[in-house]
C-alpha cells in the first residue's frame, strides 16, 4: 500500500463549486488534474492538499 499527496491551486469558481488544478512534482506528470470541490467546504482557500492511498 502506498500513499501520495497532491497539491492543488485555484484555477477557477462556478457557481456552486471551485475548480482547482494539480501541481506536478517537478519533472512528474500530474495524477490527477483538476478537480472540483464544493464551495461549502472549499471556502475562499486558494491551495488545498488531497492524500490517495492506492490499495495493491
């Protein structure tokens, strides 16, 4: 089981959600790319961290 953490910044609000995309390690692909998240709980953060877990 390995376990990573993922950077995101604002990119842009819609009407009930922000949209935040990933920012690679440098010289890495990005894992997931953008993501929404609701404003409820995103609030006015402008990075958030996600943690994946990946079960083998």
């Amino acid at each position: 089981m390995s376990s990573v953490v993922v950077n995101f910044e604002f990119e842009k609000e819609t009407k009930n959600s922000v949209r935040y995309k990933e920012v690679p390690e440098e010289g890495k692909a990005p894992i997931v790319g953008s993501i929404y998240v609701q404003k409820w709980f995103a609030g006015s953060s402008k990075n958030i961290a996600i943690s994946i877990e990946k079960k083998d």
